[in-house]
C-alpha cells in the first residue's frame, strides 16, 4: 500500500540536501537504528575578503536588467505576492542521457550546457546579448553534510556573447564564466547585491531570471518500509522568470515558471521551445572534444 507524507518546511532552513538527510533518518528510524547527530548550520555568512570584493565588482559593473518582450516588469513587491504561470519543460530519458553524455564527454558540469541553452534563448527573445543568468551553488562543506539547513547562494552568471557564436564556442565561454562564478561562491547574495547596479522602478536586483537545476533526493528504505522522495512544487515566483528543473536519476522535468501578468502564455512557450531546441543543438552539433 502506498501513502503520501507532505511535509511543509520554510526554504530558508531547508535545501535539497536536507531532504535527503531527512529521508535518510526517517529510514534509520523505522529500521529501529540511532540517528546520527548533525552540527548546527554556521551562524552568519562569509565575510567578502576583497579578492571576492573586486572580482565581484568588476563583474557587475554595467550589469544591465533583463528587456522583456513588451517591456514589463515588476517591482519586487509585486514579484513576490502574485500567482505563478508555468509552461512544463522537460526531457526525455534518452535526451537526458544524451546531455549527461555530452557533459562528460566534453569534461563540462551539465549545468553548462543548461545554462548556454537558456542564455541563448533569452537572448533571442530580449535582443539582448548580455545578461546575468541567477543559479542556486551548493555552499555545503563536509562538516555539515549532515546539516539540515538552507546552504546555498544565488549567484549571477554573466554571458556576454554573439548569439550566432558557434555552439562549441559558447559552451567553453559559460564553462568559463560558471568555474569563475564558483571560484567567487563565498559571497551571500544579499551581498553581491549590495554591489550590482540598481535596476530602476525597484525591480530586483543582480539578475531578474533564474535557471536551477535539483536533485530529487535518493530514495531510502527501512523496516520494511521504502521512501520515495518526489520532486516539490515550484516555490513560488523567485525571480521575474524561472526555468525550474528537477533530476529524478532518469530525466530532467520541470517548468518555466513567471508572475502572472508579466508574460503572455505565448511567451513563454516560445521561450520554452527556443530552450528546448538550442539543448538539441548543442547535442547534436556541439564538437566531441570540445577541449
């Protein structure tokens, strides 16, 4: 027989991580074994040293704001209290492994080619040729592996490039740009902010769009009993556009998700489509050894 556990835990004390943690735990109980203590997540944030100060300051120096077809925006408080509109996006097992095959093969993390693909799609639809991509960095360390806790930035990735770049070119260029970003991780968001340009009419600041990648956390079993995480809902608007996909070990599935209002549906189907047909080319046409 199955049953469903919902569980509602404010995102700010709890990642993707955690829930595997938890999982995990709950296992163990039902198996009648101990828990493994877990340390506290660390009080406070990095202190920004100023090699991280200027690197981040020379990055965001000009950063403009995303153009969005129609030339809407919203004010962060508008952002974050209206409804969402999604378009589903996902890839099949096969594509999913043909991008994990690629990655490897190219020696690129698979947020790579994610993050080019996005970049190109929204380059199409704004006209514009630089843009910070926001992503989520786990800021996890090995003392707290065990931590259930929310240990994570949001960092702007910064492309600038001629959309008609070869596709080889492009990914080498966010490779780049992606391994400086995590050179520079330590930083809070809040703190990076502090240093990007202020977009006018109080939109949000550092970037307005955001492409994450989750893992659905491994499945556990104990007292007879198996644990099957399942992907969560999308959180609400965290940006004024949000491409949110989930690894469940078979597929990448997920959603772009927008504030209702800012986009047309149509909109966001064609930035939907653009995003699935520029992966396709970067796996079908990309160099093998891109090195």
């Amino acid at each position: 027989m199955d049953h469903l556990l919902l569980l509602a835990v404010h995102h700010i004390v709890y990642d993707g991580r955690s829930e595997e943690v938890l999982v995990g735990d709950l296992a163990a109980a039902y198996e009648g074994g101990a828990v493994e203590p877990a340390p506290a997540p660390p009080s406070g944030g990095t202190p920004l040293d100023s090699a991280d100060q200027a690197y981040w300051k020379t990055e965001l120096a000009g950063l403009p704001a995303a153009c969005w077809p129609g030339g809407r925006d919203l004010r962060m408080r508008e952002l974050w209290t209206r409804p969402l509109v999604s378009r589903h996006v996902g890839l099949s097992a096969e594509q999913t492994d043909a991008l994990r095959e690629f990655a490897a093969r190219a020696r690129y993390p698979v947020l790579v080619p994610l993050l080019a693909a996005w970049w190109r799609a929204l380059a199409k639809v704004t006209g514009q040729d630089d843009l910070a991509i926001g992503t989520i960095v786990d800021t996890r360390d090995a003392a707290h592996e065990r931590t259930v806790g929310y240990l994570a930035n949001g960092l702007p990735v910064r492309i600038a490039a001629d959309p008609a770049l070869d596709p080889g070119e492009l990914l080498r260029l966010v490779r780049d740009r992606l391994l400086d970003v995590l050179a520079h991780s330590a930083p809070g968001t809040d703190e990076l902010a502090a240093l990007a340009p202020r977009p006018p009419g109080g939109r949000t600041p550092l970037y307005q769009n955001l492409l994450v990648l989750q893992r659905v956390a491994r499945p556990a079993e104990g007292g007879g009993v198996r644990f099957v995480p399942l992907a969560a809902p999308a959180l609400g608007p965290q940006a004024e556009l949000c491409c949110e996909l989930w690894d469940d070990g078979t597929a990448f599935t997920g959603a772009v998700h927008a504030p209702e209002g800012l986009f047309d549906l149509s909109a966001l189907a064609e930035i939907t489509a653009l995003f699935r047909a520029e992966l396709t080319r970067f796996t079908d046409r990309a160099p093998k050894d891109p090195t």
